[in-house]
DNA sequence: ATACTCCATAAATACTTGTTTATATAATCC
DNA sequence: GGATTATATAAACAAGTATTTATGGAGTAT
C-alpha cells in the first residue's frame, strides 16, 4: 500500500519533540518573558514565582533543545530566546497547517498542491 | 512586583494543554492523513500500521480535545479534522510568535506594540 | 443463529516527565 | 576567611501517558 510522506516521514518524530518542549506552561511562560528581552535566572525565577531550581531546569531543558541561548556574567547566567529555532519550529507547523488549509480548500495555492510535509 | 500578562495569564494552560495532544508522533499523522480527508478507523490503523485499539485511543483523544470530527455510518466510524480548532491553536500559537518578532525586531507592526498574548 | 468485521473500552504495563528536596560550585561582599 | 548570592545538578517522588493485552458490543452477511 503506498503511504502518504507525511505519514511515514521520519521527521514527525522531531516536529513532536519540539512541540512536546514547549508544551508546558511554564516553559511557554518563559518564552515568553524572554522573548521581551534577556533575562538572568532569579529574574526568572521571580517572575514567574517558582523555585530557583525548577526555574533553572526548564531553563536547561529549553537551552538543550535550542530553545534558548545563554552567556554567563560574573556568578549570573543570562538567557534568551533563539529566534531562528522558533522560526523552525514556526515553519514546519505552518507548513502542517497549509497542507491541511490545501486539502480542505478549493481555492488552494497552487504551487504548493505537490508539496509534501516535512 | 508587575508581571507581563503573557506570564500570568491562566489561558497559558490551554494553549499548553493543546500543544501537549498534538506533540506526539501518531496523532501528528493522524492529523495530517485526516487532513487529506475523512477517513473510518480501520483506514487510518493500516495508513499508519499501528493497532486498532491504539489507532481508536489515540482518534477519541484528539476528538474529545475538539481537534476531531466523527461521525457514524453502518458499523465504520468515519474521522475528520476540525478546522476551526486547528485554527485556534494556529491562532493563538502565532501570537506567541508574533510577539516574539515584536519584541525582537525594529520594523515590527504598530498595531501590535501594545497587545499581550492570550 | 453463526460467523465475521469494525470499533470502543478497561486493565495492566512501561515509560516519560514535572516538581521537590538536598546539596554542591563559583563569584561577590564584608 | 566567612557569609551571602546566583546557579547548577543529582536523587527521589508523584503524576501522567503511550502502548499492549484482553474483552465486549454492535452491525452485516451467509
């Protein structure tokens, strides 16, 4: 039986992962906040109002995957968003979302009726 | 101490809640082969050769969480994707994103400056 | 009625993960 | 040096979740 790409790529399984990082609310809090500038981890930490330790776990887990950069300053860790990893992540959810937008419309662009995900 | 809205708004559990039904490898492809059309259960356990009871887990899943559509006819039970809800999500998920761009760039959207997320 | 197909559900298992507790390191200040 | 601040890490715990196993029910055909 011949599959559909979308459902038999092998690149499902990291779209999921990334989705699945950021599918928490305070890993989406932190985005957030960071996403209005550079922060350090007690700023986080505050801000969010939990622990210094759970601050500074999901903090690693979001660097880990490419989420976040981080520099260190003196005894401080600054942290900030990777925007080019989120426009990733961004790009490949869209390009779920417009396949589904073409199967479901008449009016669907053309240059993309070939186009398989991922 | 003010806080950003993005970080203390409630409905970041939504949207986290949301993202946690749709990071995962098999309901991605469910997603994406019901995108190209309805389909009974039996089609999408062979399209992506998992077991029946796996496949129906995971389709009662995405339908009570509203990503989902069914409908009954003989004994089949026929699948489709919930457009607006995808859109929601979409929505909401790109708010996020916009924001960050916002926050980000120089050249960002006037109208935006001041909205919060959610 | 019997057999078969299609689907759903419940229990059990295995695995992952968010959070807390405890502790260690490194820099700074007195 | 000693105390304090900022951060990281490891272990333990609790809670959740994907998957399998087992079973039942409902429609269909012979």
């Amino acid at each position: 039986m011949k599959k559909f790409k979308c459902v038999t790529d092998p690149g499902v399984a990291g779209l999921a992962e990334s989705l699945k990082i950021i599918s928490d609310p305070n890993r989406l809090r932190i985005i957030c906040l960071l996403s209005k500038g550079e922060r350090c981890v007690c700023e986080v930490e505050r801000e969010l109002d939990i622990s210094q330790q759970l601050t500074s776990h999901h903090l690693n887990v979001l660097k880990d995957s490419g989420f976040l950069e981080m520099r260190k300053e003196g005894t401080s860790s600054f942290y900030s968003v990777n925007r080019d990893r989120l426009k990733w992540l961004d790009d490949v959810f869209m390009e779920y979302l417009d396949y589904r937008k073409v199967a479901g419309s008449e009016k669907a662009r053309g240059k993309n009726q070939e186009r398989h995900i991922l």
